[in-house]
C-alpha cells in the first residue's frame, strides 16, 4: 500500500526539478531510501504468496513450451524493435533505480562491514533494503517477457534450457532471500543491478542497431559476479559460524546450490551463446 512508498507529492517536485534522467533516479532512489514510511515498509508475505509463487512459475514453464511449439504472429521488424526497446529501456532503468536505491539504503541503514553480509538472526524482512528486495522480486517476473520475445522473434535456438532455467528458478530465489531476511542481500543486490544494467545498455544498443564490440566483456562481467557471489558467500559462512550467526542460512544454501549449476550451466553453454545470457544472484 501506500507505506510502501515515498510521498507523491515529494516524488513530483523531485521529477519536474530534475535536469537529468540519472539525477532525476537517483533522487527517487535516494527519496525511496530515506523516506520514513519505506522505513516502516515490510515485505508483505502472506499464504497466497506461496500461491502465487507456484502458479507465476508454473505458468511461466508451461506458456513457454506451449508458445514454443505453436505458429507465432508475424510481427513486423520495425515493430519488434521497438518492443524490445521499450522493454530494454524500461529493465535498464528499473536495474538502475535499484542499484542507486539499494547503495543508497547501504549507506543509510548498514552500520558496519559485517552487517553487509551478516544480518543477525531473527532479522525481519523490512525497511528500505527488503524493500529494493522486494521490487527486484518483482522484476524477475517482468523479465518473463525475454522469454515472450525470444518466442515472437523466432530465433528459437537462443530459447535454451538454461534460459528457461535461470528465468524460473531465480524467482524462486529472489522470494526465498525475502522470506528469510537472507544475509548478503545489500552486496548482492547492488552488483546483480549493476549487471543488469551493463547488460540491457548492451541488448538496447545492439536492438538500435549499434552492435557494439564489447560483447564478450558483458559476458566476462557475469562470470565476475558469480565468482564475487562466491567469495560473499564465503564471508557469510565466516561470520555465521565464528559470531553468533546470520540470518537465512538455509536460504544461503539453497542460493549456493543454485549459483553452482547455473554457473556449470553458463560456463558450458557459453561458447555456443549468440547474446549473452541474463544473471541473477
């Protein structure tokens, strides 16, 4: 509701004095951050959260085969192109206003190093940090629409099963991290937004037609993240085991886990990939 979020009224003056669109967001990051009723926002989980958890997914596995083997709409290539770039356009931002929103709440609200990574245990999954959580939750859903894309451009090789693989189940891990007050959420949330948005700049440039040479650096870039998601991990387990623990352990494993087969995944489909592939840690 609207506890959730920043005062319109203060939203507005903030849009129609901006110069810039970077200032413009990162003012609404910083607004979304400091305002005290984000402070008091909590993540809203309730019993149809698991509900619409499952049915999201499901949904999502099944619409993709079916969409898959079906005659598709011709679209025309002006008209997808402008599609994905207004999808590009509006990931980029989003992966963008979170970065700022989160480094933000960092500054704010995380008193020490150890806190970045170790949240104490019973932590609850409130204030400005769950609340960027929560909004990148949502996101994972949004970029469902990659999928649709893909399906609509007919370019049925770059639909693979890690595609379909990352897309699922990192929506999965983004509402499992949620529901535990998972430690490490303030690192690993700014870096897997700062990817996003190396990334879509990359897709929205080669969708203009600009096809830039640097590729293989966006590739290079996420392989930097899995590996510093495995380092952040590696504190976790540090403090966990030599303070008095951190939040969301069990959720951590699961995220390892997770991190390993996708990271498997990516490094053998890699050198057949024609785009590099989305991430999400």
């Amino acid at each position: 509701g609207s506890a959730l979020f920043p005062n319109p009224f203060l939203l507005y003056q903030r849009l129609g004095g901006a110069t810039s669109l970077v200032l413009n967001l990162g003012g609404l990051a910083s607004e979304a951050s400091q305002n005290p009723p984000v402070f008091m926002g909590k993540w809203p989980n309730t019993s149809f959260s698991h509900r619409f958890l499952t049915l999201t997914v499901l949904s999502y596995i099944s619409f993709t085969f079916v969409l898959s083997q079906l005659s598709r709409p011709s679209l025309s290539r002006p008209l997808f192109k402008s599609i994905t770039a207004v999808d590009n356009i509006f990931l980029l931002t989003l992966s963008f206003t979170m970065a700022l929103g989160c480094l933000a709440s960092n500054f704010s609200q995380v008193p020490n190093f150890k806190n970045l990574v170790c949240f104490p245990r019973g932590t609850s999954p409130s204030g400005p940090l769950f609340f960027w959580a929560y909004i990148s939750y949502l996101s994972k859903i949004v970029e469902f629409i990659d999928t649709l894309l893909i399906i609509l451009s007919g370019s049925m090789k770059r639909l693979s099963f890690i595609h379909g693989y990352h897309h699922s189940m990192v929506v999965i891990m983004c509402y499992i991290c949620l529901e535990s007050a998972q430690s490490s959420v303030p690192m690993v949330l700014v870096t897997n937004c700062v990817v996003h948005v190396v990334m879509y700049t990359y897709y929205l440039l080669c969708t203009l037609g600009m096809h830039p040479k640097w590729k293989k650096i966006v590739t290079d870039f996420q392989l930097v993240q899995f590996r510093l998601s495995f380092l952040i991990m590696a504190v976790v387990v540090f403090y966990h085991f030599t303070a008095s623990g951190c939040s969301g352990i069990l959720s951590w494993c699961f995220n390892g886990a997770f991190i390993v087969s996708l990271l498997y995944l990516f490094s053998t489909f890699m050198p057949r990939v024609t785009p590099p592939m989305p991430t999400s840690s």
